[in-house]
C-alpha cells in the first residue's frame, strides 16, 4: 500500500507547498499554512488507472464540491457606481470580489474618474465606505483635485502607500467596501524580487489583490499604465488574472474621452462608456451623438452624415469633404478620422466605377467633426457622397443618413444593425435614408431610398 503523503495548504488562499512554512508564499499571509493529508491511491482516472500510477496525487478537499443548483448566485450581483456611462461598460456596475483593470494613457482622466467612483460609492450610504490608495502622488495632491471635482466625504479614505503589506494594513483597518489602487504599476510585494514595476512585481502584486477580492468580497479597481503601442503594461498574465479590462481612451486636443470594455467576465465585452472632461471634473455623456454633428441652418457641399455601431452603441458622425483642383503630378489624399485605405478605395471606386475622372487631378481632404474616429466600412457611403458632393458643389439634402458598404464593383453591401442605426438618426430628426436594398426595420416617419450600387446613391443628390 502506497505511503499517505502530508501538504501543507494556506487556510485563506488555499495555495499548497510540500513542506511547512511561517508565511505563505502565494498571499503573504502568516500561520496560514495547515496539514493536508495527501492519499495517493484514493482516486482512480476515467481510465481505471490508479492517479497515483499515472504520476498525480489527490489531496482531500478543504471544502466539496458543490451542486452549481445549490450555489447562490445574489453574492454576484452588480452594485451600481452611480455613474450610468461607467456602469454601462461594466455590466451593470461592480460585482463584490471582482477585480477591474482601467488602463490609458498618462493624463486620460483615469485617476479623476476613479476618484469620482469612490465618491460615488461613499454617497450610497453608512455601511459603504471606499479606499483610495495611491503610489504616484502625494495625499495633498489627490486632496486638491477632489477640492476641485467636489470628491471630498468623509467615507473616502486615503493612503499614499506602494507597499503591499502597508495596503493590507490599510484595508483591515478601514474595512472599506470599495478599493482603488492608483496604479498597479507602482506597487512593491516587498517579499518577491525584481524592481517596482517590472514583470515579476506587477503579477505578484495583481495576483495578491486578486487574492483579496476573492477571499473577503471586496471589488478592486486597479489602474494600470500602457505602453506606446496602447497595450495594458506588464506581463500579458495580466490581463488574465483579473475580471474586467476597460480602455481610457481621448484625445488630447478633445475633452472626449470613451471607455471601451475588452474583457467582462459579468457582462459584453464591446461596450462603450462616453465622458467629457470638464474644468470641475468628468461627467458621462449619456447622448453623444450631438458631439460629432455639425448643426447648420442649411446643407452644405462636401457633408455626410452616417452612423456607425460603437459596441452596441449607435453613434451619428459627419464626414466631410474638400476636393481642390491641383497642378501637382502627385495630389495630395489628407485623411483625419477615418481610415486612409478605405478612402483611397472609395475614391478609386467613384473615379472608375462613377465617372469621377477629375479626383485625378485634385487634392482630396476627408475628415470627421468632433474628433470621431470611424472605422466601420458602413460609412463608406457617406464618404462617397460627401466627395461626389463636394466635386459637383451640391449639397446632400437636409435630413439625410447614408448607410452602406462600398465594394470594388461599385455595389452597395448591407450592413449590421441598419435598423438601430436608422432608428437613432431618427430620434436626432434625420427623415430620409438612403441604404443597401432589402433593408428592414425602417422606423415610421422616416423615409427610405434603396440603391444597389454608388451610382444609384448618387443620384440622391438631385432629389
């Protein structure tokens, strides 16, 4: 009979080591580590043969498996943030024990909108209090800046800390309901090597707030760094470890600024958050398609409007055109906004398929208003008509949304979610549409213009 083997398994992690130790390796945590009797031959595989045999050891369970019927799932329920825009993205809001990574680019606003959560949270009442900790400024910075965004209560706590067990000390003292880690990078596990920031750090430290979220319930909100290239900071187990991965993401000449969900473990992963930095704060943009329309009394030459699917979100942008005869062997193509392939292709079309032989001989100049960025190919219509606009100085008529993708033949293809697109144009007082054929889901009110092919399309210009 094979020998009964004795492991040594943390009480609060569960982590397991071969022999006895003071301090948990995994969570850090001190006189945690108890027996666990290991039986080698207890288990057999599917197979019949011996786990033992087969080289694995089966360890008695701390706890048994239970029934999924029998688990309740209320501990998992959403609590709102109180801002609508963030909750969006997040499923609803922040699930207890979850761990949400909010990652962007230096100066985004990611510190002004977690500050403006845990004010949030204080305000739902007595029992919720919020932790903010911060490794890169100075408690009298955070201070100013909640002076300014009206984020001062007295249930938000502060510590200007960058030592794992310090922030432990810090959570068993204030027992908080909510905490802010601002930002992950700048976090030190005094216990493991490697220097602040660098790979082994930020997973251990990710790891040990992972740990805590899961073991006492409390939701985690971590900041984290990108590099140049856009991408979370850090190992790519990063991203792995926690629950929800959000982008901050703006532009700097903008006071724009969207989150985009990429990972969700509680809800869709391809929502959109939109906010606009202000002087006093960020606040959500619950409507943001004004922000990308440009309104005028009449229609001018060289404008379309289209509405393009941002997550689940439909959003109205303008594309605008400018074409300039030139004298230059080479004419210039300016694209902001918007994908320059795509327009190189939409010219091409409408100068072989269309009869526009002068966009040869001129400059183009394509954008978006506001700072849209637009990549969805159902905008390819409205590119079209926007240049055809400007080349024969006639206005698209008021009130028209374009829809559509452009091929190489010059057709006009179908796109996804065309009703929901209609329907917001709609809402905003767009009353005529021109789309692909066999689209369903016009709203009343609202009406349509079928083209197969971008010739067709342009023949909506004198209508």
């Amino acid at each position: 009979m094979a020998k009964t083997k004795t492991l040594y398994r943390c009480s609060d992690c569960s982590h397991t080591v071969a022999k006895w130790v003071g301090r948990c390796p995994e969570c850090g945590t001190w006189g945690s580590m108890d027996e666990a009797p290991v039986q080698p031959v207890a288990v057999a595989s599917r197979s019949g043969t011996s786990l033992a045999r087969a080289g694995a050891a089966a360890v008695l369970p701390s706890t048994p498996a239970t029934p999924l019927s029998q688990i309740d799932g209320k501990s998992t329920h959403a609590k709102p943030t109180g801002i609508p825009e963030l909750d969006r993205v997040l499923g609803g809001g922040v699930v207890p024990g979850s761990v949400v990574l909010l990652a962007g680019e230096p100066g985004v606003g990611k510190s002004t909108l977690l500050l403006e959560v845990v004010h949030r949270w204080a305000l739902r009442g007595e029992a919720d209090r919020a932790l903010y900790v911060t490794g890169e400024e100075s408690a009298g910075q955070v201070r100013l800046r909640a002076d300014r965004t009206g984020a001062v209560h007295d249930r938000v706590y502060l510590a200007a800390e960058n030592d794992l067990a310090t922030i432990f000390g810090h959570v068993e003292q204030v027992r908080p309901t909510l905490l802010v880690v601002d930002s992950v990078q700048t976090m030190l596990a005094a216990d493991v090597d490697g220097v602040t920031g660098g790979v082994t750090q930020v997973r251990a430290v990710t790891s040990a707030l992972t740990s805590l979220a899961k073991s006492s319930g409390i939701p985690v909100l971590l900041i984290g760094h990108v590099t140049k290239d856009g991408a979370v900071a850090g190992p790519r187990s990063l991203e792995h470890l926690v629950d929800v991965v959000l982008h901050f993401e703006g532009d700097k000449h903008s006071t724009l600024r969207m989150v985009r969900g990429v990972k969700n473990r509680f809800g869709a992963a391809d929502e959109v958050g939109c906010f606009e930095l202000a002087e006093d704060g960020i606040v959500g943009v619950s409507d943001p398609s004004g922000l990308f329309l440009q309104h005028r009394d009449e229609a001018v030459p060289g404008t379309a409007v289209t509405v393009t699917m941002d997550g689940k979100r439909p959003l109205l942008g303008e594309v605008q055109a400018l074409v300039v005869p030139t004298h230059n062997p080479s004419p210039r193509r300016a694209v902001s906004g918007l994908d320059s392939a795509r327009v190189a292709m939409v010219l091409a079309v409408l100068e072989r398929r269309c009869g526009l032989g002068r966009l040869g001989n001129c400059d183009v100049y394509a954008s978006t208003v506001g700072g849209m960025r637009i990549t969805d190919p159902s905008a390819d219509l409205a590119l079209a008509l926007a240049v055809a606009s400007a080349v024969r100085d006639q206005p698209v008529p008021a009130g028209t949304v374009l829809l559509g993708e452009v091929g190489l033949a010059g057709e006009v293809r179908r796109v996804v979610g065309a009703g929901r697109r209609l329907a917001e144009a709609n809402r905003l007082g767009f009353d005529r549409g021109v789309v692909p054929r066999d689209v369903e889901g016009v709203p009343k009110g609202m009406k349509k213009f079928e083209v197969s092919n971008v010739a067709q399309a342009l023949s909506t210009l004198t209508r």
